[in-house]
C-alpha cells in the first residue's frame, strides 16, 4: 500500500499533468493591446507564487488545494509586448478601428 506521501505526489503530478496540457492545447485567438497596439496571442500570468504553492502542496493537501484554487482564479490574460491587460478582440469595434488605422505592431512569437 502507497504512503500518505506517494500519493501526494502522485496527485501533484496529475494535477500538473492535466494543466500543463490545458495551456498547451488551448487556442487563444489574436488580441490587440489598446496600450502599445501590438496585435499578437496574448500570455498567461497567473498571481501569486509557484514556489509557495509547491511547498504547501509538499505540506499538506488542503492549504495546497485552497491556494491552487485562489491562484487558478486570479489568471489574466496579457500583452506579450508590454504586459498590460487592456486587450480587445481584433474582431471587436476597436480591434477593427486599431489594425484599420494602421497603428499597431505585429508581436514576434
């Protein structure tokens, strides 16, 4: 029978297993950034730290849990170029009047 320690790693592994494929098989379309009008797929930051979340999952598993769960909600979608939030769909009313003015900038993937 496994020890109470094997299955918490076990249960982080598949944790990390089954989010490292959402974010590497999620399409996420091409935004404009209305700060630097930089026209690109935008990032992914998450708050918080991984390297307390690591240690409380290594401690126990409900603070893991709990911390995993506050740090997956507070996700933001970025710019690549200067980091800010401030994104639209370049299908939107201000995505079209941006790329129509010719005022943005290709990001380089």
């Amino acid at each position: 029978m496994p020890t109470m320690t094997t299955m918490y790693v076990m249960l982080f592994i598949a944790f990390a297993a089954i989010g490292l494929a959402v974010v590497l098989f999620r399409s996420q379309p091409s935004m404009v950034c209305t700060r630097c009008k930089t026209v690109a797929r935008p990032k992914t930051r998450t708050g918080g730290s991984f390297a307390l979340e690591i240690l409380l999952w290594l401690m126990f598993l409900l603070p893991g849990l709990i911390y995993t769960l506050i740090r997956s909600s507070s996700t933001a979608r970025v710019c690549p170029a200067c980091g800010s939030a401030e994104l639209v769909p370049t299908t939107s009313p201000v995505g079209q009047q941006i790329l129509r003015d010719g005022h943005h900038a290709n990001a380089a993937r």
